[in-house]
C-alpha cells in the first residue's frame, strides 16, 4: 500500500514536472535574453517549483480532490487531466513573465473593416452563446429533472408545473441563462476587441497575433464550444428519439390496441375496493443484495414484508422485480397515465397538448371512466398541487374523481393558510386524510377507487421530523422513514371493517431520477417496486406468473382489474396485457427492445383517436368543488 501511494504521489509531480520542462525549454528558447547554463537551470527550477504547487493547489481546493500523496484510488485519466492542469498553469506563468519582461506586447490595430468579417464576428458570438446554453441549460436539467429522456423533458416543457411554475423559471434564469450570459460578454470582449500581440527580441518585431488569427480563433472557440453543447445535450437527455416522435412513424399501438370501451368486461355480482398507491421512486435496488437489491443493509424491509404476503410481478427468476423502464412510462404523470389507459405517454404533436380543461387523452377510456359508469365512488389523494403535470385535467376528465390535493388541503383547512412543506404537505398528513377518506368511502354505501402517491421519496428526500435518522444520508432517512409509514397504512387499512372486500395496489410510480445516490451502481438494472394484496379470491393464481415477466407500468391496468375479479375479454385492454393470463405481453411477444422502438416513434393513431375528444368521450368537472 505504501508503494501504491508513493508510486500516486510520484505520478503527480511527475506529471507537473513534464509540463513545467515543456513550457520552460520554451522560455529558454524564445523569451530569455540569455541561455547560460546556470541561468537555465535556475529557470527550470522555479517553473518546477511554481507550477507543481500551484497545479497541487488547484487540484485540492477548487477541483476537490481528496488526496494527492494517497491516490490508490485514481485512474490513469485523473492523471492526464492533472497534466493538462500543470500545462495549463506553466502556459500563464509564461505568458506572464513574457509581459513582465516585455517581450510581449498588446497593441492596437485596425483591422479592414468589410461585412464579411462582422458577419463571421457576430456568428462566432451566436454559436458561442447557443452551446454555451446548451451546456449549462442540460446541467440545470440534469440537476433539476434528474436522469430525464427526451419524451419526459418535452412533455413536462409542454404541460403546467402548478405551484412551482414560477420557480423552476426563475432558477433556470439564476442557474443556467445568467451564468451563460456572464460567459457570452467576455467572449464578446475577446471576439470584438481589436488588438494584435507582438514579439520583441534583439530589437526585431514579429505579430503573432492579428486581426486574421483573431477571427480564426474566435470561429473555432465558437464552433467547438455550440459542437460540445449540442453533444452533450443529446448524449444527457437521449435527444435523438425525437426524430423517431416526430418523424418516424409506426402503426405498432394500433396494430396492438384493445379498446377498453368496447372490451367485454364482467365485474363480480358483489364489485371490490381498490386501493392504489402510487409510492414515489420506490424500486427494489433499496432492497439488500441478497434479496435482488444494490444495498448493503435492506433499507426497505416493512416493503419487503409486505411483498412476500402478496403479488409481485419480477423481471427475474427471484421474488423482487419489476417492469421494464419502456418509452413513456418513467415519471410520475406517465406512471399514472399508463396505469389508468394501457398506453404509454408519447410526445404530442401538431396542436395536440397535455393539461389543458378537457383535453388529457380526451380519446382513452380509462381505469376511472370504467368505475365511473360501474358506480363506485371515486377519490385521489396527492400530498403536492394537482395541476402540476395537468394530473387535475387527467382525473377531472376520466371518472369524475374527487381530487384532494394541496390546494383542496387549504381551501379545506386541513392545513394552515399558506402552509407548504416540500411538495405541498408532507407525507405523515397524507397518511391520516387518506384514513379520513377512506372511511367515509367505506360508508356511501357504493363500491370506491381510493388513489393516492405520496411524495416524500423524491430526490432528494424529505425527512419527517418525526423519522429516526438511522443512515449519514438524507435520502436513505428519507426511503426507510417512507416505507415505515407505507406499511403502518396498510396494518391500519387490515383492521378495518371494509378491507375484506378491498384490493390493495402499491407500485413505484418510477425509478428514481436520484444522480448522486446511484452514481455507483454500475449496470445493475434498476426496477420499480410492485405488490398486489388481497386480490380476488376468484382470481385464478398461477405462481409460474410471477418470475421471468418483461412487462410495463401500462400491464397494470387491466391487472388490476383481474386483480379486483373482473373478467376481461382477451385479457388485454390498450396495449396492456393482464399479467395474472396466460397471454404475453407485448413486450414478451415481440422482444423488448424491437417493441420499445416502436414505442418511440411517432403513433398516428394515438394523435387522431386518443389525444383527440370523440363524440362518446364524457368530460366531467373538477370534482372536488362538487364534491364534500
């Protein structure tokens, strides 16, 4: 180990030691006025010494290395860049001491003033500003929506942010387009100023520097800097499956579509309960390794119970597993969407949109919209705004929910005026309104659809006052705390008068789009949490069902359905297969990756019949101004 670390240490300064030789056989050469041996010498000397602590200095205090004596842990690129650094610094040290020592001046010039030459001035300037927004506005994504595709950033750029509208804009402004300008002004300054570098020795002159070289320069600092945004953008957010959404075309849901308004469907003489929770970010990598999970410690193990006492679908050949992370399914809204139509959420096109009053998949006939016309009382519960995502014109349209959100909380006063704790309210309140809730449900006297997401799980975490910091991180507080509460409800719903005749559905609403707490994951493949309690006792259980599943958050809508003992004809409603069947899914009939491409692409059907109001599409009003 000791040899590790001087062989790191030595590494170090070695690189320095080079770059510093480089830059010093230089100004020997051109920027010395003498090249006596001992003068050399000295010269070398001090650009070793200068450039190696600077570079040292650099490297611990601005980039925040941990160690540059121990540094088993780095790789050969640590060291490269460590190289570039030290040349970097030895190139200033040179450049500055050609000043001091005046064997390099700046002076003016007047460059031949043609249209050309500001037109190619003011297009450097242009595609500078683009990429360097490109780099910064994909940061600010990243940290702001996570590990987002394409299809979920256009979408949420097209859909209301509710409350926190404003907010994202303004730290868009604060975060990614002020600091972008701050970079567009200096770059001005260096592409409009007019100015030529000339060297002086043994009283001979020579331009390094003119108005040619200075244009040349500004248009391949441009081109590079809008080439490297561009790239990075759509390396980060998969920017090349918008041609597929907007270009290619595929008749794949078509061809595959079950209309759930004309599917036969039998609901059981005595109809059940349902109770769906969608639990943010809840995925089985929190489970402990031996159980299927990336974690050292289980940090889900009341999760865990729950799932050996019911149902969980798995992508693998152990209990734990999920569906597979297809095109449209991976956040929340998308979550909810393919659960209640069978369909993935695709990029809109044309004047089609999401969020707007009547106009959320007006052409599906949903989870809510079949309850709906089979008379149950329906109810969904988020602890956050509604309208965030346009979820408010979703459950207004598709089954007349009551939807008890942050706003309904405070118009309501189950919450203080002006009350607002990470999302909205906090999921310990959430807990106790859906147990208020659920208990007047239970005594209308009709069947109910009691839906609710919590929201403490998403990135980075809410940690309730109350919860136990058992973990150094904030967000492993946050997702054992979350699963604690989740599973006190579900013991509290099981003593309850109702829950016989009640089908309770948990499911991780998505992956987590968390880049910090999963940055060592490597490849493991990360899936969605899922367990069904209490189905049916009509349900015919077949436990070689259970394993080996390539399947998709919108096979859930007809799963639970059979879950809840209706009987569907063909077993399949939109593209979603009811995985307690015998048929495959589409995903385990096609392949997953030739379906997946498919569902990337632009779908004619899904923009003429389903984002589309036909003549039979009932529209309701928001239900919870009608509703107590």
């Amino acid at each position: 180990m000791q040899k590790i670390r001087e062989r790191g240490c030595y590494m170090f300064l070695l690189m320095g030691s080079i770059a510093s030789i480089i830059v010093s056989v230089f100004q020997i050469s051109f920027f010395s006025s003498t090249r006596k041996v001992g003068t050399s010498i000295h010269t070398v000397i001090k650009n070793l010494f200068l450039v190696d602590l600077t570079s040292l200095a650099i490297q611990k205090y601005v980039l925040h290395y941990k160690h540059f004596l121990n540094t088993s842990s780095y790789k050969p690129i640590a060291f490269v860049k460590f190289f570039i650094i030290a040349l970097l610094v030895a190139l200033v040290y040179l450049g500055i001491n050609a000043l001091v020592n005046r064997y390099i001046s700046f002076e003016g010039e007047t460059p031949k003033k043609t249209k050309g030459t500001k037109a190619l001035k003011i297009i450097s300037a242009i595609l500078f500003f683009l990429g360097i927004l490109f780099v910064f506005a994909t940061i600010w994504g990243r940290k702001s929506f996570g590990n987002v595709g394409a299809d979920q950033l256009i979408i949420n750029m097209m859909s209301p942010a509710g409350d926190g509208d404003d907010a994202v804009y303004v730290d868009f402004i604060e975060s990614a387009f002020m600091p972008c300008l701050l970079l567009m002004s200096l770059f001005c300054v260096f592409v409009f100023s007019n100015f030529k570098i000339v060297y002086h020795k043994n009283k001979k002159t020579k331009v390094l520097f003119n108005d040619f070289i200075h244009r040349t320069i500004s248009l391949v600092l441009a081109l590079t800097m809008f080439a490297s945004g561009t790239v990075f953008g759509v390396e980060t957010f998969h920017l090349t499956q918008l041609y597929n959404a907007y270009v290619s075309k595929s008749t794949f849901i078509e061809d595959n579509y079950k209309d759930p308004k004309t599917t036969k469907l039998v609901f059981p003489e005595k109809k059940r309960n349902i109770i769906h929770i969608y639990l943010e970010s809840m995925e089985n990598s929190y489970l402990s390794k031996d159980l299927g999970g990336n974690m050292k410690e289980n940090l889900i193990p009341d999760l865990t119970k729950l799932g050996y006492e019911g149902y969980t679908f798995s992508d693998t050949d152990r209990k734990f597993g999920g569906p597979k992370k297809a095109t449209g399914t991976q956040w929340s809204v998308a979550s909810m969407v393919n659960q209640m139509t069978g369909l993935p959420m695709k990029v809109p096109t044309g004047k089609n949109t999401y969020g707007t009053p009547g106009n959320f998949f007006p052409g599906a006939w949903t989870f809510g919209d079949i309850l709906r016309d089979e008379g149950y009382e329906q109810t969904v519960m988020f602890g956050a705004n509604a309208d965030f995502g346009g979820l408010t014109y979703l459950y207004d349209s598709h089954g007349q929910y009551k939807i008890m959100d942050h706003k309904y909380a405070l118009e309501h006063n189950l919450i203080p005026k002006g009350y607002k704790e990470f999302w909205g309210y906090e999921d310990d309140k959430l807990y106790e309104f859906a147990k208020d809730e659920l208990t007047r449900l239970s005594k209308t006297g009709k069947p109910f659809n009691f839906t609710m997401e919590t929201a403490d799980t998403h990135r980075p975490g809410y940690v309730s006052k109350k919860a136990q910091k058992k973990y150094p991180d904030k967000y492993s507080n946050a997702i054992y705390y979350s699963q604690h509460q989740t599973y006190k409800f579900i013991e509290w719903i099981k003593k309850q008068p109702f829950y016989e005749n009640t089908t309770i559905v948990m499911i991780g609403d998505h992956c987590s789009m968390d880049t910090t707490f999963f940055k060592d994951f490597g490849d493991y493949d990360r899936t969605q949490y899922n367990v069904i309690l209490n189905p049916s006792p009509d349900l015919k259980i077949d436990n070689s069902k259970f394993t080996n599943r390539q399947w998709a958050n919108f096979d859930m809508f007809p799963t639970i359905l059979a879950a809840m003992g209706v009987k569907i004809d063909g077993d399949r409603l939109g593209i979603g297969t009811n995985l307690f069947s015998d048929k495959k899914t589409i995903f385990e009939e096609y392949g997953f990756k030739k379906a997946d491409k498919q569902l990337e692409k632009k779908s004619v059907f899904i923009n003429e019949h389903i984002l589309k109001s036909p003549d039979h599409q009932e529209i309701g009003v928001r239900a919870s101004k009608k509703k107590n």
